[in-house]
C-alpha cells in the first residue's frame, strides 16, 4: 500500500517531463498506476472479503506517536476500486477531452488519485486528515486552472474555504475522539468505542467536516460553482470521488458513533432534506452540468442517510448505492464533456436532436441514466429496493414510515431529473447543434460506455455486489426479518410496490414539470456565501484601520509588551526560588558583558546606519564570547559566522538607503514608554532565565545524548544532537530556511527590476576611490565589471590566493564536525564567507565563474539529499533518520570511520550555500543595475 502511494506521487512527479515527449499518450501512462491500483486490490479481494485485514505501518516518529497506519478492509477495498477504477476511464477520457496544459491536468489528477488512495486505507487519524486535505487542495488547483479566469479564481476559492473549514472543524472532532478513546488508530476506536458528552461533541464536529466535504446543505453552495472546472474533474472529484469523503467516513464510522445521541438525528435530517431539495433543483436547471451537480447533491444526501442510520439492510443499501453512483454519474458527466466538447454548448434550450447525430453515446447514456431513476436489472435498482426495505422493514427507528414517504418523494424526483436528462441532452427533432455537432471517436465514448456497462453488470451479477456490499454491511446486526439480501426478484412486495410507484411518479413529474408550483423562495446560499465573505473582509479592513497604523516602534511596544505581561504575571506568580546563582563562571565574563551593554547603549544612541549594524554585529560577537568562555565552541563558532554573514548582506542592502536614519522627534513621554518596555523585557528574559535554570528537577536530558554518543559514532555531541538525535528538527528548519530565502529573493528582485534614479549614480560603488592602486590587468573574471577606481589589485590577488583555501577550510569543518567543533552548517556559512569574497571583489560575473550550477539548484539539492538521507533506512527496513556507523579498511588509507548521518551534514552545506548565493545572485542584480545607471548618467544617457 506504500507503494502505492509512492508509486502516485512519483508518476505525478515525472509527468511534467515525459508530457513534450509522449504527447497525448501521457494519458494513456497516466492510467497505468489507477490501473495497477485496480488490478493489486483484486489480487486482495477474496481474503478481504473473507474477513482478512491487510495493514502496513511506516513508523516516522515512534517516541511521538507518529506512524502511517495503513488498513485495507471491505470498505476501503470498494472505495479503492471507485477511485482506481473511475480514475483510469477519466485519464483515458482526457486523451481526446484535454487540448491544453495537459501535463499540469494529468499530474494534478494523478496527485488527487493517491490523495483518495492514502484516505480511504488511512488507520490514523492524522493520516486521514492530511490526505483529506490533500484532496481539497487538489480540487482547488483543478478547478482554479491557470488562475487566468476570474469564475474559476471565484468557484475555486469558494471550495476551498469551505471544505478546509469544515476540514479543520472535523480534525478538532476527530482530535476529541482519539483523546476521549486513548488512541487515535480508527480500527481501535471501533473496536472499543467511546461513550460519553465529549464523544456526543466530537460527532458533531466530525459530522460538519463531512457536510461541507460531500455538499451537504446548506454548505453546498460550492459544488454547483466548481462546474466550472473541465468535465473530467467533475465527473471524477466532484460525483464519483472526492465528494465521496464525507460518505466514507460517515459510513467508517457509524458502527461505533450511530447509538451517540447527535449522530442519527443529524444524518437523518440533513441528509434526507438535502436529497429532496437538490433533487427539485435539479430539476429548474438548464444546464446539463448543473442539473447533475445538483443531482449529485442529492444523492449524496440519500448515501449519507443510508451509511450514518446504522441499520445492516442501510449499510447494505448504501454500499451498493455508492458503487451505482460512481458508476452513472461519471458516465452522465463525461457524456456532458462529449457534447459540451462536440456541440459547442450543454444547455438544454439550444441541445435537440442529438440522439440521432450521436447513437452510440446516446444509448451509453441512456443506460447510465437507467441506473440513476433505480430501473431494472441495473444496480440503481439494486440499491432503491434495498434502501425502501432498510426503512420499510429492516428497523425500528421510531417515525421510519415517514422517512419511508421522504425517500418516495426523493426517489420520484431522481426519476423526473433523470428524464430531463435525457430528453434534454438527446430528444427532439435535429436542431443547429446537433447539425454542427461532430460524431465523437470511439475511444472518446468508450470510458462513457464501460462506465455506464459496469451499472448493468453489477445488476446482473448481483451475487458479486451482494459479496462486497455484504461484506461490510455485516458489521451490523441483521434487521428485524433477518438479513436482507440482494436480488433482482423478490416477488410481488410493499417494496416492489414502491418502485413502480416512485417510476410513475417521476414520470408524471417530468411530463407536467411545467405547470408544477414554484417551491416557497428559499435563501440562495450563494449570495449568503458572498455576504459573509464580504463581510469578513470588511471586518477584517476595520481592524487593519484601527489596529496597523504604520508604525513600527508601536508594533514593536504592542507585542512586547504583551510578552512581558501574559508570560510576566505567570513568571511572578509561580516563580520558584532561584537559590544563589553566580554573577559570573569566567573572569572574562564581566568584560564581554561591559562589551555588549556599551556596544547596544551606543547601537540606540547612533543616527548613522552604518554604524548602528556595526555595533549591532559588536553585540552579536560578545554573545558569541561569552558561548566560548561558557564552553560552547560550537555555538560561539555559529554565532561568529552568522554575525560575519548578516554585516556582509546588510551592508549590500545599506548601500540603497539613506546613510543616516530619517530625522524625527519623540515627545519625552514616548521616548520613556519605550525605555520602560525595552527594560522590562530585559528583565523579564533574565528572570526567565534564572527561573528555567533554577526550575529544573529532572536530570539534563544532555546526560542522555552522551550515553548514546558510541552509537551515533560522534565525539561531539552539538553536532551528532543535530544531524542524528534531533535530525527531524534540523530537516525541518532547513527547509524553512530554503523557503525563507526564496521569498526575500523574490522580494528584492521584484524591487530590482526597477531603474535606480539617476540622481543616485554618484553614490555607487562598493569600496571608496583609490586611483594609485589600479590594476592593469584583470585577476579574477569579472573584475572588469567594477569601474577603475572600485578595483583593488590587492585584494583581487588576496582573493585569488584565499578563496580555495577558505573552501578547504569550509570543508575541514564540514567533515571533523562528528569529532570536534564544526559540522555542515558552520563550514557552509565558511564556504559561502569565500563566495562573498568573489562577488565584492570580481563581481557578479566573478561569483559565477566560480559557481558554474545555479544557486537555487545548490540550496535546492542539498535539501533533497539532507530528505534522501533521511528517508533511505526505510528501504533497509529501518526507521527515517536513522544513521549507522561505517567502518571501511582500505589497503592504502588505512582504517576509515565514519557514520551515515555524515550524508545529511552534507546537504545541510550544500543547503546554506545555495542559500547565500541566492541572496547574492538577487543583491548582486540590484547593485549591477544600480551601477549601470550610474554609468548611464555619466555619460548623459544610456549606452
């Protein structure tokens, strides 16, 4: 099963690639990985549904109750085969339906397929809540396409506001269950499940996440907009998959939560309301998309109410009204596609006479169609005489007759929606679309018709479909008359009676829907949706007025303040003794502290910004003193480094502003408001940190990392904690550290694309004007780039002479940090202090003769190892991040020790270099056009 998952986002991956080479066969690839879904799970099928589990488990982080749980079951087996299955007839479909960006298409379809694949064989409920939104986050990016339409941006951001929402509602839910029952493994909270008011909470919580996810209503409003989106991710996410979700999970788990007092009320009423009032809307639209939108709507309601009642004949009923309906509508959406993609239009006032221009879909459709208004022998009808028996006489629910009458009503409408269909797709005499309309290709009609087919052969072959449905229908006890069973034929009963009656019902609707009455106007959820929207928005603008005045100094005031006050009075009030604390553990100590007080006092007091980044770096390196008198080479090595690197960036950055702070005056009174916060800060860190310090019971958790110091192959232990103990944290921050970069890169770039003003050009240059000392020759490459008087010889031959020796030395403590103070992220910043020296000696054009890869592909491959790294114990049946020691004996080296986590060093190096050329590649495109300018206005205009 976690091959499965990989094997989805790999080819997901790689699609973007192989689309220019295979052209439209990409589809036909594309499908090869639902199709081996489909293929592995019938492979599985017979143990499955003879009572036998398959589970896997990928343990992350055992210490921290994180692992992938994995479970595949009788309903996760038929939820398998709905997502594969469908999703390989969609893929071959796109082949003749896609004409543009069909390497974005396939990949994002594929990424949602194994999305659904890992939801529906999730045992954890954290997996389940990530793969969930996994689905909704695709949804968004299919149907907000390109974000070149303002529709799609609209349709698109709709649903995923209120699917992540009720996402997030229901992860709250779940996160209440799993406390409540002690574990949050879904196949033990069934097992054993939980009873109590918290658990009553948790179901509603968990059953508003599943209303917002299948388009129940009134938080429906943004499935009938998504129609927006191409027709192959209609007839895939939003009839036959996504919107499944919610079913799904309803019907995992109402074998433990039906008996819960909200459960059964809440899936009653909301999904029975949702079926009759969809199924009457479906009936007013026009367009074929839209009526099957809200079609789909109310089927949903009818799948909801028959897997949450929790009842055997329900469950059995709903099984296999899911299959049914992933079945026909699929087949109904991708026939919209074909007309749609044909005709030109999907609205039935201009579609007539197609029946005839287009036989083959029309018959395929036709069947589909068959199946949805519940007529024999197709599995429709299968699942209706289920589903009126589970209500009829399968319970004892107290007013089951009137939910009975309720589903009478709905049914009869499905039956009226479902001949407006087809007379409306395909009846009447020939008109101008169907004349214009081209006959599709037989591969075009053919997912159509394998779709549509499965709907009769799962009708014929019922005893397969009862296998399956049964399979999880079993869960349950049997109904008051035993336990129901699927067929074709059960004579001459109540529920046959009901059939036909639904049939006839439905007829006469579809034949007098013109002279049916309006229903009472109802709130059209759209413009609620717009209004709150609007009014958020609005809400949210008059906070930003009163709240985000433009000024830094009392932002700064406003929020440490607050750190001093909330943690502050806890501090106070809990406070332990702080015992007898030394004033100092070195006699060095008191100098450095003098060196940093004198150093911030004056940083405060100077109004040059030079000068206050100078004395802000003369804090930076008394802290980085006070690490070495302390003992702490590593860290003071670190704090050395980054100090260096931040002068060196933010004096490149300095050079576009202002050479001394912009003048201002501050009333007295402000300027103490700020004093007595900066005080109280300080005070309330020292506190804080004298009270940790003194707080402390248990033993340091340092003495633990040393014991484990052999295994790790480490002799220090700052760097084994880093790239072994603590390896997920380091991952982690690197990867916010990429990010980080990556937006300031973009930020400086979007600014450099501006010309500087001309009035600047005689403050460019880098070093100040030295006329004695100018080369005759160039040094580096790309020194020519800098003006006469900015090149120095000194310290281009300098240069020259330091730069592979500083990279070695980068190297030396990238390799030595195990044993001694260094590691990947000291001999990077190093690597990237020798790369800083190019580029202000030599220039842009110097700093890329001596990286001949580009920055991004640096950072960005150090990333990918440092994960590599990471994730390859797995494929050795170990756990992620784990490192070993290996010991070589090579015939001339001698005895060779080293440990695997030494891999993961080097891709934090290769990461803290990427970074930095990154930051120099964007400075270094702001200063060249800044001198250009300047060259520019020299010679009176541009050259």
């Amino acid at each position: 099963m976690l091959f499965l998952l990989a094997a989805y986002a790999a080819v997901a991956a790689a699609v973007p690639w192989w689309q220019p080479r295979l052209g439209r066969a990409v589809w036909a690839v594309a499908a090869l990985v639902p199709l081996a879904t489909v293929v592995w799970a019938g492979t599985r099928a017979a143990s499955v549904l003879d009572g036998e589990e398959y589970r896997e488990t990928l343990s992350w982080a055992p210490s921290l109750g994180l692992t992938v749980d994995l479970r595949l079951d009788p309903l996760a087996l038929l939820m398998l085969w709905i997502v594969a299955g469908v999703g390989v007839m969609v893929l071959l479909y796109c082949r003749y339906y896609v004409e543009q960006d069909a390497a974005r298409q396939a990949a994002l379809l594929l990424a949602f397929a194994g999305a659904m694949t890992g939801l529906v064989l999730a045992d954890n409920v954290f997996v389940l809540y990530v793969f969930w939104e996994l689905t909704t986050v695709a949804s968004f990016l299919l149907v907000a396409g390109r974000g070149e339409g303002e529709e799609e941006r609209r349709a698109a951001r709709q649903a995923l506001l209120v699917t992540a929402a009720g996402g997030l509602v229901m992860l709250l839910g779940l996160v209440v269950l799993g406390q409540t029952a002690g574990t949050y493994r879904i196949s033990a909270i069934l097992a054993d499940p939980p009873r109590g008011g918290a658990v009553s909470a948790a179901v509603v919580l968990v059953l508003i996440g599943v209303f917002a996810k299948s388009a129940q209503m009134p938080l429906h409003g943004w499935l009938p907009a998504a129609m927006v989106a191409p027709t192959p991710v209609s007839a895939y996410l939003h009839a036959a998959a996504m919107v499944k979700a919610g079913v799904y999970l309803v019907a995992r788990l109402a074998p433990a939560l039906a008996e819960v007092a909200p459960w059964r009320p809440m899936v009653l009423a909301v999904g029975l309301t949702t079926m009759v009032l969809a199924a009457w809307r479906a009936l007013r639209a026009t367009d074929l998309k839209l009526l099957l939108a809200y079609g789909t709507i109310s089927e949903l309601g009818l799948l909801v109410t028959l897997l949450g009642t929790g009842t055997r004949t329900a469950a059995l009923a709903g099984v296999v009204m899911l299959l049914a309906h992933a079945a026909f509508k699929s087949a109904l959406f991708l026939s919209v596609g074909i007309l749609d993609h044909r005709a030109g239009t999907r609205d039935i006032r201009e579609l007539s006479g197609l029946g005839r221009r287009m036989p083959a879909l029309f018959a395929v459709t036709v069947l589909a169609a068959a199946s949805m208004a519940g007529i024999p022998p197709l599995v429709g009808y299968l699942g209706k005489e289920a589903y009126f028996d589970a209500f009829l006489h399968g319970t004892r629910l107290d007013g089951h007759e009137q939910l009975t009458v309720v589903l009478v009503i709905g049914s009869a409408l499905t039956v009226a929606y479902a001949a407006r269909f087809v007379q409306g797709a395909f009846g009447g005499h020939p008109g101008e679309a169907a004349h214009r309309a081209e006959r599709p290709e037989p591969g075009f009609v053919a997912p159509v018709a394998v779709l549509a087919g499965a709907g009769l052969a799962l009708g014929v072959g019922y005893p397969g479909t009862a296998a399956l449905a049964t399979a999880y229908a079993d869960v349950y006890p049997p109904g008051p008359d035993g336990p129901y069973k699927l067929s074709l034929w059960h004579g001459f009963t109540p529920v046959l009676g009901l059939s036909a009656l639904t049939l006839t019902l439905g007829g006469l609707v579809h034949l007098g829907r013109r002279s049916l009455p309006a229903l009472p106007r109802l709130p059209d959820v759209q413009r609620v949706f717009d209004r709150v929207v609007m009014g958020v928005g609005g809400l949210a603008s008059a906070v930003t007025r009163h709240t985000q005045v433009g000024s830094l100094p009392l932002y700064l005031a406003v929020l440490l303040t607050t750190v001093v006050v909330v943690p502050g009075a806890a501090l106070v009030a809990g406070a332990p003794p702080l015992g007898s604390p030394l004033p100092w553990w070195s006699p060095a100590e008191p100098f450095l502290a003098v060196v940093v007080l004198v150093a911030s006092a004056a940083a405060v007091g100077t109004r040059h910004r030079l000068t206050g980044i100078l004395l802000a770096g003369a804090v930076g390196y008394g802290v980085a003193g006070v690490f070495l008198v302390r003992g702490a080479p590593d860290l003071a090595l670190t704090q050395f480094l980054v100090e260096t690197m931040t002068l060196v960036v933010v004096v490149l950055v300095l050079r576009r502003m202002p050479a001394r702070f912009s003048p201002g005056w501050t009333r007295p009174r402000v300027r103490l408001i700020r004093a007595a916060v900066a005080g109280a800060v300080g005070v309330f860190v020292t506190g804080f940190a004298l009270v940790a310090s003194a707080a402390r019971t248990a033993p340091a958790i340092s003495s633990g990392y040393a014991r484990h110091m052999e295994e790790a192959g480490a002799e220090n232990i700052v760097n084994a904690i880093i790239v072994d103990f603590r390896a997920l944290d380091t991952l982690g921050e690197i990867s916010v550290l990429l990010v980080a970069a990556a937006g300031v890169v973009s930020l400086v770039r979007v600014d450099g694309r501006r010309r500087a003003n001309p009035s600047d050009a005689g403050q460019g240059g880098l070093f100040p004007t030295a006329h004695w000392d100018e080369p005759a020759r160039t040094w580096l490459p790309g020194a020519h780039e800098r003006p006469g008087g900015e090149r120095s010889v000194l310290l281009e031959v300098a240069t020259r002479l330091l730069f592979p020796s500083i990279l070695v030395f980068s190297l030396f403590l990238l390799f030595s940090g195990h044993y001694r103070p260094g590691g990947g992220f000291a001999g990077g910043l190093v690597a990237a202090q020798a790369f800083v020296l190019r580029y202000l000696v030599g220039g842009r054009a110097d700093l890329g003769a001596a990286v001949r890869v580009p920055a991004g592909v640096v950072a960005g491959v150090g990333l990918l190892l440092a994960a590599a790294v990471g994730l390859f114990p797995l494929v050795l049946g170990g756990t992620p991040l784990e490192s070993a020691v290996v010991t070589l004996h090579p015939p001339v080296v001698g005895t060779v020790k080293f440990a695997t986590s030494l891999f993961f060093d080097v891709g934090v190096y290769l990461l803290v270099v990427g970074v930095v050329l990154e930051l120099l590649s964007a400075v270094g495109v702001s200063l060249g056009q800044e001198m250009a300018t300047a060259d520019d206005a020299k010679q009176g205009g541009p050259r």
